[in-house]
C-alpha cells in the first residue's frame, strides 16, 4: 500500500490553524481526490505552548525537527513575509521536500530564486493560495498559455474593498481602517493593503504566470489608499460610480503596465458590489474573449481549501 503523504506546516496562525483542521475533518474526502492518504506529520510556530483551534496536531518551535523528517514530503509555508520564510523554504527544497505557500510577497520578490531551487531540486514550488485565496486564479494564468492577455483587472485586497465601501456609508477613512483590523481582514502591518503593496505582490504573479516571464512588484505602480475623502466617495456615488481599489495590467504591443490605486467603477458592476474580502478577477483576452472570477479572497478556511488544492495536485503527481 502507498505510504501516506506527509505534510508539515511552518506556521500555524489563522491559514496553518484552518489547514490543520480540515487535513482533521475531512480525512476520506482528500484521501479520494488526492488518490492517497494525507498526514499531517506536524507543525511549527513561534510560540508552540499558545492555545490554538488546531487540532491534536503536534506543535514545535524548530522548523528543521520538520525539514529534517523522513516523513515529510510537502512543506506548507504559511509563516508569511520574508524571513525566516525564504529561508526555510529554500532549505526545503534542498532536503528534497515539494513545497506549497500562501507567502504572495515572498514569491513575487523572490519568484526566480524560488522557481530555480524547486527546478534544481526536482520537486513543486506551488502558490495557488497567494492570490486570491480560493479562487482558482493561479491555475487559471496557467491555464491560459495559448492567448494573448490584453487587460487584467480586478479587486486584489479586502482590507481596501472594504474602506471604500465603508466610506460609501459615512465612515471616516480610519474608523474604517480599524473597523478592518477589528474584523481580520487587515494584514498585520496596514501599510501593506492601504499602500497597495498586498495586491503588487498578487499583480505581480498574475502577470508573471500570464507571460511566462517573472514581472516584478516593484514594476507595480502604486498610489496609496490614504488620500481618499468622503467628497471624493460622494462625487462618484453622484454619478452612479464607486469608487474601488482596483489593481491592472494593461498588456500592451511593448511593455505591460502595472498599476494599482483609486478608480471609478460603475456602482452596479461586480467590483462596485463587493463589500469586503470579496475578490474579482477579470482577465480579456484575445482568443478567449473575457473571462470573471469571482470569490472569496480572504480569510482561513478559503486559504486553507486552496493550500490543500495545491498539496492534492502534489500527491496526484506520484510524490
Ligand atoms: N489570513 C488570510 O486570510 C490569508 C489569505 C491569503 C494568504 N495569506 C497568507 O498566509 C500566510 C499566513 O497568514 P496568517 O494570516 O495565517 O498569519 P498569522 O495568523 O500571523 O500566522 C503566522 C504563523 O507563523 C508563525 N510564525 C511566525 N514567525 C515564525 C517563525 N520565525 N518561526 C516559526 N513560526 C513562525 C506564528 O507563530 P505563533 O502562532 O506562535 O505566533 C503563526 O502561527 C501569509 O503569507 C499571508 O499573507 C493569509
């Protein structure tokens, strides 16, 4: 009989504790699709005494009792940020270890350091949650080789969706800043939704997947969220806009441009609706005409189903 596939998780916060669960409570159903038994060999956090949602899973503060293990075959890295993050990812692959994240900055700004270690490794780098968390978003762009992207446009980032459509209500621009972080759809450090940086980084691999060809998050440009007034937000309403944080590639004969900031959409349009951690993709094309994702972009449990995708895919493969 195959060995069951053994997953560990760097980090066990709100995505690593939605993993653990549904890894607990639903055991048969990935067992199915995946075409063998997933185990969750263990996980790794800062503090592994704090109380957490997680299951029995066993916890450990040293990432390497787990990239050390003969038992582990797929590292889910969902610390978040740069370091240690790059780092244990890299020393994954170097122990032979497939690896899946939900990390959007690490892979938009180390994407050809990541993809040249899974290459030499022999072994999957995969990210399908860094973007638009369960929206199949990253196996669409991979999908979509043959044609020709003209115009990628979308809602990248709830936190920003969410003040927008706060301030259509009324609320001054902190109040509902902090009504975001109150809800948990504010990344840790606020700068990296209001300032754009969360949707660069998911831009930036959209674009990447779509060209083949690694589009940096610095080649995003960006304007901040934070000049946005109560005026401005009634101006558009008057004329039956709203107005949205919107991210764009504009895939033109040349050189595509990036760009996420404040624009107008129509108050009744998909992006005009959305509330919250609501995220809209829309991509046209030229032989596939447009094309619309529309989904949850946020949140533990969508994270988790996308990361769990991208780990049955894994044992799909024969890992
Ligand atoms: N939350 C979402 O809705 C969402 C959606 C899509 C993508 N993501 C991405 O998913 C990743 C994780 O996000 P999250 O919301 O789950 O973050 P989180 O709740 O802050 O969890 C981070 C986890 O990493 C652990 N950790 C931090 N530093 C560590 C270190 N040096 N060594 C070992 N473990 C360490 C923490 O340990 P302690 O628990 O002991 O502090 C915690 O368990 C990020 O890349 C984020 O951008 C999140």
């Amino acid at each position: 009989m195959t060995r069951p596939l053994g997953v560990a998780l760097l980090g066990l916060g709100t995505v690593g504790s939605a993993v653990a669960r549904a890894m607990g409570d639903r055991e048969k159903r990935l067992a199915a699709t995946a075409g063998r038994a997933l185990r969750l060999v263990g996980a790794c956090a800062r503090d592994p005494g704090k109380p957490r949602d997680a299951g029995g899973v066993p916890v450990t503060a040293d990432p390497f009792a787990l990239l050390d293990d003969p038992e582990v075959d797929v590292v889910v890295e969902v610390i978040g940020g740069m370091e240690p993050a790059r780092d244990l990812q890299l020393a994954a692959f170097e122990r032979g270890k497939h690896v899946v994240t939900a990390n959007k900055e690490l892979v938009a700004r180390e994407w050809r350091q990541l993809h040249e270690a899974a290459r030499l490794a022999k072994r999957e780098l995969r990210f399908e949650a860094a973007v638009g968390a369960a929206i199949p978003v990253v196996a669409a762009a991979r999908a979509l080789g043959a044609v020709r992207p003209r115009v990628l446009s979308g809602l990248l980032n709830g936190t920003t969706t969410y003040i927008c459509s706060r301030m259509e209500e009324g609320a001054a621009f902190d109040a509902a800043l902090a009504e975001a972080q109150a809800k948990g759809y504010a990344e840790a450090d606020p700068s990296a939704d209001v300032d754009g940086w969360d949707p660069a980084y998911k831009l930036s691999i959209l674009v990447s997947l779509l060209e083949g060809r690694w589009f940096p998050p610095d080649g995003v440009r960006r304007s901040s969220l934070r000049s946005l007034t109560l005026e401005q937000v009634a101006e558009a309403a008057a004329r039956g806009s709203a107005v949205r944080y919107l991210a764009v590639a504009d895939f033109g004969e040349r050189a595509t441009k990036a760009r996420v900031g404040i624009e107008e959409v129509r108050a009744s349009s998909l992006e005009g609706q959305a509330t919250g951690p609501t995220n809209v993709v829309r991509l046209e094309t030229d032989l596939a005409g447009t094309l619309t994702f529309v989904g949850p972009g946020a949140g533990g449990n969508a994270t988790a189903a996308a990361i769990l995708g991208d780990v049955i895919a894994i044992a799909q493969r024969g890992a």
